[in-house]
C-alpha cells in the first residue's frame, strides 16, 4: 500500500505551511507523509466493530456550574483595610492637578 505523493500536493503543502523547503527537505517530507498515510491505511485494516466512537479519550462533563452567591462579594472586609473610606468605596488622592 504504497501512497505516492506527488510534486504538487508537497508544493501546495509548503504554500498552506507557510514553509520554504529545499529539495532534499521535500523529497523527505514527501517520504514522510507516504509513510504516514500508509500507517493510517493500516490502522483502517483493524476490526472496529463493536467499539463505541468517541471525540475525547476522558469522559467528558458539564465543567459549567450554577452561579451562587454563597458568601456576598465582601466589599465591608475589603474596605475595613482602606486608608480612607468615602460613599462605600475607596477614597485616593487627586492625581491631576
């Protein structure tokens, strides 16, 4: 199961890539690349029958929760530490003149 790349599919490979490859470079990703879909061709050989498809190899799950508000957002506790409190907020000195 030989697959033969061709000039054309390497140079179009090279342009999608953004990649400037010499000669000696394309015949070797040329060989590289016949050399994977042959691998792919031989893994299309295996029996699958039976065997469920899946889109990720962990179990996947609901990462989203329920926004709660559990304990306030503590803004008294923040402002406790202030220097100087004005109107429920931080009071800071002018800056501009």
């Amino acid at each position: 199961m030989a697959n033969i790349i061709s000039d054309e599919t390497i140079e179009y490979v090279g342009i999608l890539a953004k990649l400037e490859l010499s000669d000696e470079e394309k015949e070797q990703a040329k060989k590289d690349m016949g050399e994977m879909l042959d691998y792919i061709d031989q893994l299309n050989e295996l029996d699958t029958t039976g065997v469920e498809p899946m889109s990720h190899v962990f179990p996947v799950h609901n990462v989203f929760r329920e926004d709660e508000v559990t304990n306030g957002d503590g803004s008294e506790d923040t402002l406790a530490n202030a220097p100087l409190m004005r109107d429920g907020g931080f009071e800071v000195p002018k800056t501009i003149i």
